[in-house]
C-alpha cells in the first residue's frame, strides 16, 4: 500500500522485452534503488511493481500484459522521469491517502493553466467512472495523491501547489498525455458492500471492472 506522496523522481534507463515476448522488463534509475530489497513494492507512476533486479543507482522490474493494456507504461521511452514512492510501513505518515497501486484506468491531460505558481490541470477520464469522484475527494494521478477541485464528465481538475509541481514528474505533463489513475478505494469498496442493498434500478449498474 501507499500514500500517494511521491518519494522521489526516478528515469527509465532501459526497456525490452523479456523472452516470453509478452512481458516488459523495465530498469528504472532511483536515489534509494541500493536501499531495495528484492521482492520489495514500489509504486512507479502509480503502478505497484515488484523488484526484480537491483543496483547500487538502478531496480528491475517486470510489467505484466495486463498492466501495460491498462496503464501507461507501455509507452514510456528512455529517460523519461517517473514518480516513484516505495511501500509504506507501520510508522509511516499517512500523509496522502490509501493508494494501492493498482491503476483503475487511463486518462488525457486536456488543459493546464498557470496563475502565478498555482497550476490547473484538466484531465479528461472514461465517464463510466463518475460514481467514484467526489467534489474535494482524493484521486492519485502518476501515483500523485491529489484533491479533486471541480468535476464535469467527463473531465475533472486538480490544483498543483508549487512544491508538488517541483518535487514530481508532473511538471513534464504536457495537453494530450495520457496519464494514470486510481479512483479512492474507500469509495470503490463502500460501493461494493452497499451493491446487494441498492434498489433494483440502482443494481443494474454495473461498476467498471
């Protein structure tokens, strides 16, 4: 699990794919790579990976085809910065908010707007997954915890404080890129339990999968 407050900004040194073809094995440079240990979680863009390989400046890790179907990893190319936040522990500052890792979909910067250091970034999202945003809720954005300030399916905006937009791989955002998402787990298992208790009309939703 993890909060959502990116630890620090990594860069893809390599990609191939691995012998089977399918899978993806990225090497991923990072400040605390020596510090890993195999088998560890790291959330790389939002995407909970495992490590496979380490370095003294780099980690291995393998992407799944179902991963990279639903997130954007398999497009990253050599060099391109990454928001990385190793898994949190029992003494861990829940500072951001429950993350799993687990990428819900992809969405598009459409707009960003500056106003002296604040940034406004529009994102558009598959309208489907409406039910889980809620106005001020939390939603992570490349594994960035941030808070939803306006809603209009099928786009949603966020404000970027100065110290995020320095310290992440957001200030790279550019309109047009896709981006992950992962919508408030809270939200998604109260949805879940509260399915069998809903009116008959309310059951034929189907929450997206």
């Amino acid at each position: 699990m993890f909060t959502g407050l990116v630890e620090a900004v990594g860069h893809i040194v390599r990609q191939r794919r691995e012998s089977d073809q399918v899978t993806i094995r990225l090497t991923i440079q990072a400040p605390f790579a020596e510090e890993l240990v195999l088998g560890e979680s790291v959330a790389v863009d939002g995407v909970c990976l495992t490590v496979i390989d380490i370095t003294r400046e780099t980690f291995d890790v393998q992407v799944s085809p179902t991963t990279l179907h639903l997130t954007t990893l398999g497009t990253v190319t050599t060099g391109r910065p990454v928001n990385l936040e190793r898994s949190v522990t029992p003494s861990t500052r829940l500072g951001g908010h429950w993350v799993l890792g687990h990428v819900d979909t992809r969405g598009v910067i459409r707009d960003i707007r500056t106003d002296g250091d604040i940034h406004y970034v529009t994102i558009q999202y598959p309208p489907e997954f409406s039910r889980w945003l809620l106005p001020r809720g939390s939603i992570t954005v490349d594994g960035v915890s941030l808070t939803l300030v306006e809603h209009d399916a099928p786009t949603f905006s966020v404000t970027i404080i100065p110290h995020t937009w320095q310290m992440t791989a957001l200030s790279d955002w550019t309109p047009g890129q896709p981006v992950n998402l992962e919508f408030d787990v809270l939200g998604k298992y109260v949805e879940h339990l509260l399915h069998p208790y809903l009116p008959s009309t309310e059951k034929g939703k189907e929450a997206p999968r």
